[in-house]
C-alpha cells in the first residue's frame, strides 16, 4: 500500500512490466487486464493472475491528491463550485474490492483529506477480508444523481449535495461520509404525515432489517467494525431517521470564519431580503424615528461593521474551543454548518444588542467583546457563544430543532404559520427567529388551546413617542401566545403557566420559544448539570440527555 506518491503509476509499470515478463506471452486475459491497473479504469473486473502480474493487491491501492483528468470527471457533477470544499481538501482513493460472486473490481473513491487516510486502510482491510462490495466508482458514472447510483448499489463518498429529502447539504458535501452497497442497506424516513420516503425508491425489500439478505449491514458486519472503530457513526443507529448505508464521521468540530469588514458588508447586503421585508413598525423602532425605511436600517447595518482584533478573534476562539470540548465530553457531535461565520459590528440597527444571529452568521457587538476581554471569568461569555450557536444550529438542521422543541412541549409545523397583516405588522421581527412554524397547547382562561409564542410591539414609536411614557423600545414589546384557531387574539405569556412547567424559570428571555431554549443550551452545554446554579435544573438534565442520546 501506498499513500500520496506521485511516482505510484510510474512504479507499478515498472513492477507490471517485469511480471509480465515472467507471464506466459499467451495469457490474454493478463494482457487484457493490465491496462485496467496501469490507467487505473475503475469498474472493471480483473484476474488474480492479473491482480499477481501487477505486483499483488498492495500495487493497486493508492492515496493521491486528485489527478487532473478525476478532476475533469468531477466538474457541474459530483463537485460544483462552492465557497466550502476545494480541490485541495479532497483526495482520490484507488481500491480493489470483491463482489458476491468473487470476482475483484477495481474501483476509485474522493473523500476528504480529513478521512483518507482510515478511508484508505478501511477499504484495504475489507478487500483482505473479501468483504462484498459490488460497485465502487465515482458518482460522475450516474450523472452525480444519488437515486441513480442507489439503485445500481453503488458505494461512494464525496458528492456534493444535499441530505436525502431536504435541502440541507450532507457530509457527502464534504467528503466526510461514506454510503456502502446503498441499494440494500437504504435511507428511510418516516415524514409528518405517516408516509414513508425511502432512498433508494426499488429499496422497499431491504426496509425490514430482520431480514436476511446479501450485503446487509448491521452490528455484526466488519464495515460496521471497522468504521466506528476508526471514530465513524453508522446512520443504522440514528433516531429519527435510518440510514443503513451511511458512515460519518463523527466530528466535534466547529469551523470558524471572523469576516472582514469587506466580506461584513457584503453578508448583511445579501441578506437584503429580512430588511426589505420588515415591517414599518419595526423599521420604526429600530431606527427610533417615524418614516424609516430599510435601506436606512440596512445602511446602519453595513457603517456598523468593524474589524477583528487579534485578541478580540483570541476570545473568540477560546469560546468555541470550550464549547467544542464539552460536546466531546458529552459525546455530542452536533450538525454544524460548513462554517460559522463571526460579524464584529455596533449592532446599531438592533439597539446595540450583544449579538444576533442570521442563518450560519453570528453578528457580534463590539461592546460584546469588551465586555467579556474585561471580566474575570469568561464562561457567562462562552454560554452567551454557545447560546448564538444553538439559534445557528436550529436554523441548518430541522431534525436538531424538532428535538429541542419537544423538550419543551413544543412541536414543528408542517408549514410555516401566515399571520394576518394587522397581527404581523406589530409582531417583532426578530433575526434570531425568522419563522414561526412550532407551537405548543397551553391552557388560557381554563380551555387547552395549540399556541404560537411570540414577542410583539404593543404600540407603534410614533403613539409611544406622542405619550409622557417612553423609557425605551423595550417597554413596549410584550411576549404572549397566538392561538391558532384564532390568529388574531393574543395572550400574554403570564396568562398560563405551562411554559414555565416545562422549560423552568432559568431566564427571562420567553419572547420565543428559541430563545427559552438557546439560553439553556448555552449554560448546559458550559456549565453541565452542578456548574451552575439553576432555578430549574430538569431541563437542563433533558438537554444533556438528548444531545447525547442523539447525537
């Protein structure tokens, strides 16, 4: 075996030729089948006779950077353009493998430098033991469409793409999954409505796992053995969903990115749209004046940015170091996005608030920063980090947030909920929450009624500004339940008690039920079960709980 050698297929000519020397002019079959090994043609079926002439099993595994013509192959297919996975983070695996009927395949794989090196002994390994793989090439063979390499059993790892079902992009987006004999060990998924979705679609006789079949993967198979050994978890043993093909890496990693101020100001311009569509209210309050517009608010928003410090990006990093240690105490490998992105600004456009967050960027105040430079102790500053992380992490992943909000007696709608203009236009437009697609039953005036919990203005700036009263914005924004049945009543969240049974009383901050959550995912993920005292301290052991459990 070798790894990253760019005299290999120079070498195993050399070898080749010298073998074949010693090989009988007349074994076609020999002659034939080199050319397979020497130009490396994976998806071919060669001889042992062959395998033997080119210098054994170890000549015909190789570990490279990604050859020009793989490359080539792999463009608008298996990989696109994006701004997470270069060229440069991949490697290009050559591999025999075996099939049911014992003929040896040469076959190819592009994973993640991360993982090549245990993708690599894996594969050999398996091949040693005579493990049946029957396909081994790359996704570019079907067209990089994940139904259709499925269905012909292919196993592959690199493809960038998204989780099957959702728009989410999987760790084969990064290189850092692999699916083994897919059409029989497939994706399945029980949906909302009760209805099955299972991937590959001609899987369904490979559902039941009580099954005996050929290629099953289950606890007692040696692809099993040896990829959670080498620190993979099998999608065999999820929760909510099964994924009887998929080993991943599991990474407690959180890769992090702080923005320039050029790179600031282009974020918050693309995230145009959650300006342009908030309401004259908000924009109002945000901007403490009467006729605002969001051009206004967003230019606010792109003066505001600053630069990092060395030391400022220091703090930083330290938080997530602490954050990600904890996750690998708990053994919690959360589903991040490809990075999170880190914004120093005023935060003017939001009150000077501390930090908010939208989709995978966290938008950090400079004030913020100073604060937590100057303190003593830096674990209120890491929660505060971790609590941004956890508003990041429920909008990329709806199987994390779905989990989180049943702590609390909440549950994800199908759909998002429509309020009617006269509701919506006073409701706060919170960046943290860009949708309300959860409730919960509450009990209001003695009935039980399904509920969204929200923070709304009670008053527009203008009717505040007119009274004698007007301490700040936040006096006038009230946190309360809409009923669904009814979407343009509202009660405050003091009228039922039943937030409170569920999630305690360890914060004040009940303007969502995100935000009751973000703030004890912060403090159980730093803090643990006794590093804090709590006024509530079962849910944060029901964090804990599920984070290990299902992550």
């Amino acid at each position: 075996m070798k790894m990253i050698s760019k005299m290999t297929t120079a070498a195993a000519v050399v070898v080749a030729t010298a073998c074949l020397l010693a090989c009988s002019k007349d074994d076609t079959t020999v002659d034939d089948e080199i050319p397979f090994l020497q130009q490396w043609q994976a998806g071919k079926v060669v001889s042992q006779e062959t395998v033997d002439a080119f210098g054994g099993a170890d000549y015909c595994f190789d570990l490279l950077e990604i050859p020009d013509d793989v490359w080539a192959r792999m463009q608008g297919g298996s990989y696109k353009d994006n701004p997470y996975i270069a060229r440069s983070d991949l490697r290009y695996i050559k591999a025999l493998h075996w099939d049911l009927d014992g003929q040896i395949h040469t076959g190819e794989m592009v994973c993640n430098k991360r993982i090549a090196p245990d993708l690599f002994i894996i594969l050999h390994k398996l091949y040693q033991a005579k493990y049946p793989i029957e396909r081994m090439v790359l996704p570019d063979v079907y067209d990089a469409d994940d139904e259709k390499q499925m269905q012909a059993n292919n196993s592959s790892c690199f493809c960038y793409r998204a989780v099957a079902g959702s728009t989410t992009l999987s760790k084969h987006a990064q290189g850092l999954a692999v699916d083994l004999n897919t059409l029989y060990n497939p994706y399945v998924k029980v949906r909302d409505d009760g209805t099955t979705y299972i991937q590959p679609a001609t899987a369904t006789d490979y559902v039941d796992r009580t099954k005996t079949f050929n290629y099953k993967i289950d606890h007692n198979d040696l692809a099993y053995k040896l990829f959670t050994e080498a620190g993979f978890e099998w999608g065999g043993d999820w929760v909510t969903v099964k994924d009887y093909q998929h080993f991943e890496l599991k990474d407690f990693n959180i890769n992090v990115r702080f923005a320039t101020i050029d790179q600031a100001q282009k974020l918050i311009n693309n995230r145009s749209s959650y300006w342009t569509t908030m309401s004259q209210a908000n924009i109002d309050w945000r901007l403490l004046t009467t006729g605002g517009s969001a051009a206004t608010l967003q230019d606010r928003a792109v003066a505001g940015v600053k630069a990092f410090s060395d030391s400022e990006m220091e703090i930083v990093g330290d938080a997530i170091f602490n954050i990600s240690q904890r996750l690998r105490q708990i053994d919690a490998a959360l589903p991040f996005p490809f990075e999170v992105i880190f914004v120093k600004g005023d935060n003017s456009e939001l009150w000077g608030d501390d930090a908010y967050t939208m989709g995978n960027e966290i938008y950090i105040s400079q004030a913020a920063l100073n604060k937590a430079l100057a303190a003593a102790s830096r674990q209120a500053f890491y929660s505060y980090v971790a609590r941004q992380l956890f508003f990041v992490l429920a909008r990329n992943s709806a199987t994390f947030r779905r989990g989180m909000l049943a702590l609390i007696g909440y549950r994800l709608l199908s759909e998002p909920v429509v309020l009617p203009a006269s509701v919506s236009d006073m409701v706060y437009s919170n960046p943290c929450v860009n949708r309300f697609d959860n409730s919960a039953v509450v009990t209001l005036n003695g009935q039980q009624r399904d509920c969204l919990l929200l923070t709304r203005f009670t008053t527009t700036y203008q009717q505040a500004k007119a009274s004698k009263e007007y301490p700040s914005p936040f006096y006038y924004m009230q946190e309360g339940y809409v009923p669904l049945d009814e979407l343009t009543a509202f009660f405050p969240v003091y009228a039922s008690n039943d937030l409170y049974e569920q999630a305690g009383r360890n914060t004040s901050e009940v303007g969502s039920p995100e935000e009751v959550l973000a703030v004890n995912f912060g403090d159980a993920v730093i803090y643990g079960k006794t590093g804090k005292k709590y006024a509530s301290t079962d849910i944060i052991d029901r964090i804990i709980g599920y984070l290990t459990a299902t992550w």
